[in-house]
C-alpha cells in the first residue's frame, strides 16, 4: 500500500549497542521515524537521500517495519 508522510530527514544511529550499529539516513514524521531509502539507490551509499539531511520532505512509497521505501521525494 502507497503512502504519503511529511517530515524532517536526519541522520543518527541504527542498531543502537549492537555488532551492526552504523549511520542511517532516516525520515522524523508525527507518525514515528523510519529509514529513509529512495528505491533503485544503493541502500549503503544513499546517494540519491544523503544531501537531504537537515530538509523538509514529503515521501510516496511503501513502509515494511522500520523501513520507509521512497517511490518519490518532494523537498517542501
């Protein structure tokens, strides 16, 4: 199912104490965070996301989880 949620895009920690903790891109919206992952980029570069750090975006896509998987992204 498609959705669309706005929100602040940052960068902070994923795997908080574990073996795999690493710097993750992730959307802060009033509905909870989630990674943020434009689909077709490679998800260890975030090429196409990581100059949005610090923005206000919309995203269209799909979530699993904790992921937001990003169809589109509209800088507001």
């Amino acid at each position: 199912m498609t959705v669309k949620l706005s929100g602040i895009v940052v960068q902070k920690a994923f795997g908080k104490g574990s073996k795999n903790e690493h710097q993750a891109i992730y959307i802060e919206t009033d509905k909870g965070d989630f990674v943020l992952r434009k689909v077709g980029d490679n998800p260890f570069e975030n090429k196409a996301i990581v100059n949005l750090v610090g923005q206000r975006v919309e995203v269209k896509g799909t979530i699993k989880d904790y992921l937001f998987l990003a169809d589109e992204i509209r800088v507001l």
